[in-house]
C-alpha cells in the first residue's frame, strides 16, 4: 500500500499526543489544558470540580491514544475489521468524555446537603441540565405516603413522576416505621413539605 509507512508514523504520533496530553492531565494537574476551564474567569473555574475533571479528561485521553495506536496497527496488518473495531471504541469513549464530563461542570455542583438523590445520578449524566431541573420540580409536586403517616418528598426519596397523573402504590422501606409496604404516591396539598413543587430547584 502506497505510504503506509507515513500512514503508521502519523497514526502513532497522534496516539502518542493524546496519551502525553492525558498523562500531564491527570497525573501532572496540568488543568490549564482542559477546554472550557482554562478560559473561564476565575469566579467561575473555582465552581468547577476540577481534580474530578481531570481524573476524568486525562484517562479518556490516554485510551483515546492506546485505541488509537492498536487502529493504526490493525491499518499496518491488514486487518481492517479489527481497525473499525477500535476506531468505534475510540469515538465511544470521545462520546463518554463529553456526556460524562458534565457532571463535573459548575452548574451541576451542588453545596453540601442539597446534592442530588444517588438514584438521580445516572439521569442528571444522559439529559441537559434545564430537562434534569425541570423533571426535578414536576417531581416535586410529589410525595410518597406511608401507611403509618409518615410523608417524603419524592424526589428526595430518590422518584421521578414528570408530567404524570394518577396516584399510584409503590412497594417500598418506610424510614420512620422501618417496614416495607405499598405506599401511595399523590401529589402534595398545600403546606405540605413546602407546598405543591417543594423546594425549587437549585
């Protein structure tokens, strides 16, 4: 094949770059090289979870460059089924740094004590933030009710009920009479765990 030696040289460049930029990232907080960080104004970066950030970016760099690298020596023996294999790979893991380095972004810290649910966690990962805000406020129009009187916020009780109706049961542990039952799911009155929507959100 004509060239491929220039072919294997620029392949193997380019994963070296990424694994160098990935290395100096995560290992060396080389931070001013994360985009959109090292341009914000300073209020601003100290809003990011940085350190969370760069963990994130650099070992997606460095399996960037390594899927990369076994790319070119697919194109070096040949093989071009198993160069596609590793060029999805690769493009996979371009879609998992952008989609999951989200959460590490100023809008999506939360003070201490007002983090999301855990059950939320994957949710606020795969939708933008205003779709995440305003399934959070339906919810929240929402409580869960338990037999011996006992209510929680929905949302906090790790739910979602976005543009639904019906009062539904749900079999669940009750944290006030430690007992697992069906228990009703209804939208709140006024007054109760702050009012139809609870707390906005933040």
């Amino acid at each position: 094949m004509p060239g491929i030696g220039w072919i294997l040289l620029g392949g193997f460049a380019f994963s070296l770059l990424w694994v160098v930029l990935g290395v100096r990232i995560r290992y060396f907080k080389s931070y001013g090289l994360l985009a959109g960080y090292n341009t914000a104004p300073a209020e601003e970066q100290a809003r990011y979870d940085v350190e969370g950030l760069g963990n994130h970016v650099g070992n997606g760099l460095i399996t960037m460059g390594v899927l990369f690298a076994l790319a070119t020596g697919a194109v070096g023996l040949g093989s071009m089924t198993w160069t596609w294999v590793f060029f999805g790979l690769f493009l996979g893991v371009v879609f998992l740094i952008v989609v999951g380095g989200r959460k590490f972004l100023p809008e999506n810290q939360h003070p201490p004590g007002e983090q999301p649910p855990s059950e939320h966690s994957f949710l606020r990962r795969i939708v933008p933030e205003r779709a995440f805000r305003a399934i959070e406020i339906g919810t929240r129009h929402w409580l869960i009710e338990c037999s011996c009187g006992h209510i929680r916020d929905y949302w906090d009780a790790g739910g979602v009920r976005f543009k639904a109706v019906g009062e539904p049961r749900q079999w669940t542990h009750c944290p006030a009479c430690g007992e697992a039952h069906w228990q009703k799911v209804r939208k709140k009155r006024p007054g109760e765990l702050g009012g139809p929507g609870g707390r906005p959100a933040t």
